[in-house]
C-alpha cells in the first residue's frame, strides 16, 4: 500500500506499548493514538451510516432497505451518535497529546483509567450499533440509544475526567484558555449528559410540553460542551505550529470561551420556538448566538493568519483550518437569518436546519478536527521515519479537502433551498390543513439528496482514507517528540 505520493505504508499491527523507564509517557501517546483511530472509526460508521440514509431518501430504493428492516429510525441515530463521538473522541486525541507535555510518566492509576476508559467506550460503540439495528431504541435526540449503554459512556467520562485533573492539578487557573475550555467542558458534558436522561423521570415524562422543553435545553448544553473541545483544540493546534504562545492567554480567546458557554445555556431557544414560552428568552438566545459564533470567525481568522504568517510550505492542517474559516462566516451569515424569531417559524421543522447543522458539523467542528488529526499524525510519523510524511503536505490530500468542502457545499446548499420551499409554501395551508409540498419537489427532493449527499460522502471517504491508511499504521511507542 502506497500513500498519495508513493510511499510504502505498513498497515498490519496494532501499537507495542513500551514499558521501560522513560521521560517520555508511553500510556499518554498510547492514548492519543487510540483515540485518534477510535475517532476515525466513529467517523467511517458516521459516513456509512450516511450513505445508507441518502440510499433510504431514493423513493425506488426505498423500499428494498425497509425489506432488509432498514429505515431512517435506525440510520439517523446511528449517524448522529457516531458523528457526536467522532467530535469528543478526536477531541480526546488532542487533549492526552497535550497531557503528553506537561504530565510526566502515568501512574499505575492512570493507566488503569485509561484502559477502563478505551474498554468502555468500545463497548458502548459496539452497544449502539448492535440495539439500533435490532430497533430499540430510546427515541430521543442525540441519546437515541438504550440507557444502559449511557452508563459505559458516563464510567469511561469519569476516568478521562480523572485522568485529566490528576494531571492538570494545581496549575489548572495557570494554563493556557484551552485547557480550561477543555476542562470545563469535561465537567459540563458529565453533567449535561446526565440531564438528557431525564426523560426517565416518570413525572417528566407524563408532560410532553416540559420533556421536550428539557430535552432541547439538555441537547443545546451537549452541543455547547463538545464546542469547547473543539475551541480548545483550535487554540492548541495554533499554538503547537506557530509556537506562539500568547494567543492562548489573550483576551479574544476568553471571550469565546466565556461566550461560548453562555451560549450552551440559552441556544435551546433556537429549539423550542414552537414550545410555550416568553420572546424574551428567544431574543437571549438569538443575541447570544451572534456573539458566539462572531467571535468564533474571529479566532479562527487570527490563528489562520499565524499559521499563514509562519514559515513552512502549505500543508493538510492548513488547508482544513482555512476551510473552517469560510465555514464559520457562512454558518455566522446562515444563522443570523435563522435565528431571527419570525424567520424561524418559516423553516422550523425543514431542511434549513439539517444544512444549517450539517454545515456546521462537517464545515466547522469536523475541519478542525482533521486539521488536528493530520498534524497528530504527522508528528507520530515523522518521530517514527525521521523526515515530516509527504502526504502532510501533498496537493493531491489538499484537493481532497477542497472537494470535500465542495460536496458539502452542494449539499447544504439544496438543503436550504429544498427546507426554504417547505417552509415558504406550507404558509399557504392552514394550522388544521394536511401539508401538500410542490410536484416538482417531490419528485426530486430524494434525487438530489442523494446525488449531493454521495459526492459530499465520496471526497469525505477519500480525506478519510489518508488518514485511516496511516493511522493504522505499525507504531513502536514510545516515540520522541521533536
């Protein structure tokens, strides 16, 4: 097997721990390595899961997925469980490699909590795929799968939380902002986490009006703890190629944490317009929002700038950090509009909020992590062979992002022009009145899912194979940094 510029590539064992008595933490990059290709696991299952769904949306195919007991009650949960741990696993990776700097040789304990932590998680993933195959499921957004698997989720938290106060300890209000966006959003996801379980409350759950007001606000305080990882991964990176330190300590980097987690407490409002509730808080939510994702294309413009400004040929990671830059100012643009109160009673409930979601996801959170992940994997590659890979820098891996910038353009796009002509013409039918969408949309609607969603799928697979191709790779641990 050969890489995008020719170069052999082993792909056939798993990583030998060393054990001897090292400075360097053998435990910690067995643990940034783990949780990088646990990640792009979760996102191939993410990808597949994805391809089958745009397959269900073909009306001739459809059928034949339902005889083989296939239906979007199955796929949708698994894609978005698995692109939620694609966001925290990779984010995972990057915050052990920190701990790599700064935490010495792990203690017996700290290997102990990570290998509760990986065996957890596994069989949490495993859990998942298998209950939502066999239909059961839980039914609720973002937790769709059956409670007990939460418990494997909430033990493995538990360790990595441990793992990375024991680490952190005492110099926690010293570091850099993104170890305390990271550490607050270990906190923050524990907590909230347990609030989207709720629902088992039976006095909750007799009310429909309060379940659904709990669950959105517990959904938008999920989203808001895994964009702390991904804020803080932005920082970190930035910090790690530059060699600038001091964007980690200024005051437009707090100001996105600070905002940022405001914003996990109010943006349920986005959500829950339909709900009974006063103006007020969707006017909070609204202005919150704004700022957050202002300041958000703001920091990602200044570390762009830094790793532009810096030495070096152009490259993977800044490739897909540039690309999360133009995301963030399309998303800032798409949600101004969306989050306007009378606006969004037109596309609630349509397609404008799956692209509006899937744009920030992919274009966004994902950009960052691959950004991430090619440099994690340049570093272990260029320790182990001595000389930086040639695919880092390759035209042929940034291509692939470009395309897959591209596809998910397209596909966002008809999504919001397929959820705006829902919106718009169901105006014209009354509250009581069965909503009739256009012919022509109908008839294309699926068509065009499906052929957008497979080119966005297709170049996602090809940036994915890059990196599953070395990531898998045979790795003697541990390594030196450089």
């Amino acid at each position: 097997m050969t890489d995008v510029a020719g170069s052999p590539v082993s792909v056939t064992s798993e990583p030998r721990v060393a054990t001897g008595t090292t400075d360097v933490c053998d435990a910690k990059q067995f643990a940034t390595l783990t949780f990088l290709r646990g990640g792009l696991i979760a996102l191939g299952v993410t990808l597949a899961a994805g391809i089958l769904a745009a397959l269900y949306s073909v009306p001739a195919i459809t059928p034949f997925m339902q005889s083989l007991g296939l239906d979007l009650r199955q796929l949708r949960p698994i894609h978005t469980t698995f692109a939620t741990a694609w966001i925290f696993l990779g984010g995972a990776a990057v915050v052990y490699r920190f701990l790599e700097d700064i935490g010495g040789r792990a203690t017996p304990g700290d290997r102990l909590r990570l290998r509760v932590q990986v065996l957890c998680w596994a069989a949490a993933g495993a859990g998942v795929i298998a209950t939502l195959l066999l239909g059961i499921t839980s039914g609720r957004e973002y937790v769709g799968f059956h409670p007990i698997i939460s418990v494997l989720i909430v033990v493995g938290w538990v360790c990595y939380l441990w793992n990375f106060y024991r680490v952190v300890g005492g110099s926690f209000w010293e570091q850099p902002v993104y170890v305390t966006m990271w550490g607050v959003g270990m906190v923050f996801f524990l907590y909230t986490f347990l609030e989207q379980h709720a629902y088992l409350l039976p006095q909750l759950f007799a009310d429909p009006v309060q379940d659904l007001r709990v669950q959105w606000k517990a959904t938008g305080t999920l989203v808001g703890s895994f964009n702390l990882f991904v804020y803080g991964t932005i920082v970190y990176i930035g910090e790690k190629m530059t060699g600038d330190k001091s964007y980690g300590h200024s005051k437009i980097a707090y100001a996105l944490f600070a905002v940022g987690l405001l914003n996990s407490f109010t943006n349920f409002g986005h959500h829950s317009y339909h709900l009974p509730q006063s103006a007020a808080v969707n006017w909070i939510s609204f202005i919150v929002s704004m700022t957050e994702i202002t300041i958000l294309a703001r920091c990602i413009t200044d570390v762009w700038c830094l790793m532009r400004d810096g030495s070096g040929e152009p490259n993977a990671t800044k490739t897909a950090f540039n690309s999360a830059k133009w995301w963030t100012f399309a998303i800032l643009f798409s949600s101004i509009l969306i989050s306007v109160p009378p606006l969004n009673s037109v596309i609630h409930g349509t397609y404008v909020v799956t692209g509006h979601a899937m744009g920030a996801t992919i274009g966004i959170d994902s950009m960052v992590l691959l950004a991430a992940a090619f440099w994690l994997l340049k570093e272990f590659m260029e320790a182990r062979d001595g000389a930086a890979p040639k695919f880092f820098a390759s035209p042929s891996t940034r291509r692939r992002i470009i395309g897959l910038n591209v596809g998910v353009g397209a596909l966002v796009v008809w999504l919001h022009v397929s959820g705006l002509t829902t919106g718009l013409t169901r105006m014209r039918f009354a509250p009581a009145e069965a909503y009739i969408p256009p012919a022509w949309l109908g008839a294309i609607n699926g068509i065009m899912f499906a052929v957008t969603g497979f080119i966005a799928l297709g170049f996602f697979d090809e940036v994915h194979k890059v990196l599953r191709r070395r990531a898998f790779g045979r790795f003697e641990l541990p390594v030196e940094r450089g």
